[in-house]
C-alpha cells in the first residue's frame, strides 16, 4: 500500500478493511515522514504497533 491510499482510508468515513501479516487491522495514525503507520488489530485487543507502510495490503 502507498501513503495516498493511507491518506485516502483515514479520511474516509466507509469501512475499509486493511490486512497486516494476514490479520485485518485499524490503521490509528500515519507518520508520512518515516513510512509509518500506528495500527492495531480489529477486535477487543487495543495494542498498538507501528508498520512499515507497505506491509499493508488493501483487502
């Protein structure tokens, strides 16, 4: 995935679903200067970790 489509997602008020290492995930925040995002896993648990931006796929 690339930084517009990230932009592209947050801003966006549909449900996108985003897979990291097969796990669908809420993208929380992008850090555009390092490649980054801060995500965490959909469901109960509220851990938090930052990817690299193309580690995210678009499902």
């Amino acid at each position: 995935m690339d930084i517009k489509r990230i932009k592209q997602i947050l801003s966006s008020s549909a449900d996108i679903e985003v897979m990291y290492n097969g796990a669908s995930v809420w993208i929380d925040e992008l850090h555009e200067e390092e490649g980054l995002v801060t995500c965490h896993l959909r469901g109960p648990l509220e851990e938090r970790t930052q990817v690299e931006v193309d580690q995210l796929v678009e499902k």
